[in-house]
C-alpha cells in the first residue's frame, strides 16, 4: 500500500504535546486522510542516539536522537546561523564563521540512512523545510527513485542575497533532485526560479532531464479557518479573556510572536511609542498586548533582542503610563490555542509586522477568530506572506517605517463598524478560499502532475516512474 513519507526536523509524535512548531496543524488532514509515516528528530540529544517507531492507527511516527556535536552543528548551527537569517534576508545576523555545512549534510546523511531502512518503492516523499534542503540528493545517491517534494516554510530570498551565503553553490542546486519545489509565494518561488536561471543557466520554472522534471510552485498554508472561528467563539467567553477585557480600559491590541528578530517586535514598539505621543486623546483608551514566547534562546542574537525587547516596552510604560493604565503589557508565555483565539476576538485590532515572514499564520488566525458583526482590524507588514492573499481587507504597513505603521493604529482605532466589516469580509473569503484541509492534497496532486490526489493511482504512478539523471 502507498503511504505518505513526511519528513521534517521536529515530529509531532502522537500523545507527546505539540513538538513539530505548526507542522501538526498543517499537517492534520493528511495524516487523517492517507497512510503516513512521519520521520525526523526526536527532540533529545543523546551520547548513543537511537531510532525509535510509535504506530497510531495507519500512521507511524519515527524518531531519531541526535548527538551533541548534530546538535550544535545541523540545528543550532547551520539551519538557524546561517540558513534562517539569510532566508529572512539578514546578512547581517548570518553567522558566516558557521558557514561549516559538514554537520548539516551528515545530519541529512542520517535521516536518509534511516529512510532508506524503511521506505517502500510506491511511498511519496514530501520534504519539509530548510534543515532538509539535500535530503533529496542524498536519497537519490542510495539509488531511490520515488517520487520526492520538498516545502519551504519560510521565505526564498532572490538570488542576490542568497549568494552571499558561503557555498550556496553545493546547497541550493540540490533542490534540483526533487520533482517538486514548493514555495509560500509566487515571489519566492519567482525568487528561485531567478537563482536557478543565474547560477544554473536554466531557463524555465520546468527543469531536469530525460523524463524528469524538477517544478516549482506555490502552496500557500492556511488554517482551519471554520474550527478557529468556532473556537473564538467559546473562548472569548473564558474566564481569561473576560478577567483580561476587565483590566483593560479602552481597547485593546494584540501582537502574538515567536520572540524572534524576524518578528520585527522592537520597531512595533517603537510605532505604538510614536502613535502615543502624536495622539495623547487616546491615552487610557488604549493598551496593547503583547503575547511573546522566548525561543532559540541559547543563540545570541535572541538573548540580545530580548533584552531590547524589554528595554523598549519599559520605556514606553516609564513614559506613557498613569496610575490606572499602562500601555503596554509585554506577557513572555506561550498560551493555549484556546485562549490565544479568545484574546485575538476580544482586541480591536492586530499588530502583525515582521521584517520577513514566510506565510504569518497569527494574521490568518487573527481574522478566523473575529466577530464578522463587529471584527477587528489587521494591521499586516507587506512583507509577510500573508500580505499577498490579503491585500484587500488588511492595512498594509511597511514595518521598517514607525511613522505610517503608528498612522495605521490610529486609522484601526478610529474605523468605522462599516469599514472594518467589509475588509473583514474580505479577508475571510480569502481565507475560506485557500483552507488548510485542502492544502495537503493540492500540494500532493502538484507532486505528482494529477488533477486531484488519489494515493492508490499515486502508488501506481510512481512505481512506474523513470530512473532519475545523475
Ligand atoms: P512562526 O511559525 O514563525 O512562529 P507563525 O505566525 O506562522 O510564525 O506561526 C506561529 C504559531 O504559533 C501560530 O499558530 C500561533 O498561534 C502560535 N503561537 C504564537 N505565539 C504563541 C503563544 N504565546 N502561545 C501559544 N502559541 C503561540
């Protein structure tokens, strides 16, 4: 029987809590709906690493340990010092003295070693995110001839920014030995496709040899837009949410990040700063939240912009505040998709600003969960990938300008009912368009050149396919 073969750096093993970041939700109708197996790291880090396999149904989940010096280098290393900050377009955080890729590659060596134990010849093998990108060159030198694609979570820079990465030349081109490359955007995979055509000389998004092509494409991932707005619902009647919309005088803003530099969370600050002091009539009116669980946070620049962080949120409190309201509340703790739906239906508005994001799930979460009777207003960076399905209904910032992102606050705080129910209008048809459940399949029919997923022709298919080029 086909099976689905996902693999990712984190799995979301069954019983265990959320350990795959968003992958489990993105991922949920199709470890419902097809047989799969889901391998990757398994968290720990081990002197003597061992595989482990947990069956739930018709899906197994395989762990793999992985060492100190695996950790230091793939993970911590090469994935989130180089290739993170360069995919977000910052040179300037790349830690270029860690352009060692050895650890990465042996990393992705060994998940190979591990597929290869396992993997039947009609499984489909989907890929997932930057700490894979040789993983399928790595199959094909052990002679596997399935049908392989890979997903970029995050963005694609062009061409000019990813080389400056120190041997990109023996990375990025390994993307070629998969069938299918997809992408978050059509200008990330634009941005590929221009990198290709640079380096490589090649001419056309379709690529490869003899009978195999390499293609690109964009998937945009959604959420369970119908299930959050349920969610909404209920939790905005939690006794959290109503102890928080108490506290609050006026109105409230909400921001909910990974406290990441991508983010762009310190000049957010700054825009609310300049937003106070341009408009003292809505002093006491208003207070923002901030919701931002630390991460990553052994690696320097996160410890650093935390600080920052909590420098400039106390600033704008020491500056602004009286003695019944402050502006700002600065909360360092993850909560739960329960009350995190319930906060963002209580606020007026959202402040979604990153720098660089690949999609911004909180802005597609923001909009799910609102009251389409009386919504809030996205306040969303042009530079996230949400930017480019919700062009119509968010106020779309440059984050890099505190000026007109602290215009845009004022804008959402004095928007008529009227207004804020047609761009919520808006932007919930696009949401319903592009829904996660349907995102699985969309990406495995593209995979595999069908017009809709059928995993048994698929298993036929890829039976049949041709060896790849060497
Ligand atoms: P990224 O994947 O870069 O962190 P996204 O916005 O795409 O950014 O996804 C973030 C996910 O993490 C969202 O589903 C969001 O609800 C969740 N999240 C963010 N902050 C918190 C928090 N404080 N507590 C719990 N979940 C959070």
């Amino acid at each position: 029987m086909a099976r689905i073969f996902i693999i990712s750096n984190r799995v979301a093993t069954p019983h265990a809590g959320l350990h795959a970041g968003g992958l489990e939700v993105v991922l949920k109708a199709t470890l419902k709906n097809h047989p799969c197996v889901w391998l990757g790291w398994s968290g720990d880090i081990k002197r003597h690493p061992k595989t482990r396999t947990v069956h739930q149904g018709d899906n197994s989940f395989i762990v793999s340990d992985l060492t100190q010096e695996d950790f230091e280098e793939y993970y911590s290393g090469f994935a989130n010092r180089v290739l993170w900050p360069i995919l977000h377009y910052r040179l300037d955080l790349a830690e270029f003295s860690r352009r060692d890729m050895t650890g990465y590659m042996r990393v992705n060596d060994h998940f190979a070693d591990e597929m290869v134990k396992v993997l039947k010849p009609d499984d489909i093998v989907w890929v997932h995110d930057y700490h894979l990108i040789p993983l399928a060159r790595a199959l094909r030198a052990r002679g596997l001839h399935n049908r392989i694609g890979f997903f970029l979570h995050i963005p694609m820079p062009p061409p000019e920014i990813i080389t400056a990465m120190p041997n990109h030349e023996n990375l990025l081109p390994s993307l070629c030995h998969y069938d299918l490359v997809g992408f978050q955007t059509d200008n990330d995979a634009a941005n590929f496709a221009r990198y290709l055509a640079n380096e490589l000389g090649t001419p056309s998004r379709r690529l490869g040899t003899g009978d195999r092509v390499m293609r690109l494409g964009a998937f945009p991932v959604g959420i369970e837009t119908r299930t959050f707005t349920r969610l909404a619902r209920r939790a905005v009647k939690t006794e959290l949410v109503l102890k928080v919309r108490e506290s609050v005088p006026g109105m409230l803003m909400i921001g909910v990040d990974r406290l990441d530099y991508s983010k762009g969370i310190t000049l957010r600050l700054e825009a609310y700063e300049r937003f106070l002091a341009a408009h003292p009539e809505w002093h006491g009116k208003v207070t923002y939240l901030q919701i931002t669980p630390r991460s990553r946070s052994q690696i320097k620049e996160y410890a650093d912009m935390e600080q920052t962080v909590n420098q400039t949120a106390g600033r704008i409190n020491g500056a602004f505040s009286d003695a019944s309201w402050s502006p700002v509340r600065y909360v360092n703790r993850p909560y739960s998709r329960t009350a995190l739906a319930g906060l963002y239906r209580a606020a007026r508005a959202a402040l979604v600003t990153p720098l660089r994001d690949g999609m911004n799930l909180v802005a597609k979460e923001y909009v799910a969960a609102q009251d389409a009777a009386d919504p809030g207003v996205l306040i969303l960076s042009r530079f996230a990938g949400a930017a480019a399905e919700f062009r119509d209904g968010a106020l779309l910032v440059n984050p890099y300008d505190p000026d007109s992102v602290g215009a845009a606050i004022s804008r959402a705080m004095a928007m008529p009912k009227d207004e804020r129910k047609s761009r919520h209008a808006a932007l919930y048809a696009a949401l319903l368009r592009n829904d996660i459940s349907k995102w699985g399949d969309k990406f495995l029919s593209a995979l595999m050149g069908t017009k809709s997923f059928n995993l048994e022709e698929a298993g036929r298919m890829s039976q049949n396919l041709p060896a790849p080029p060497h």
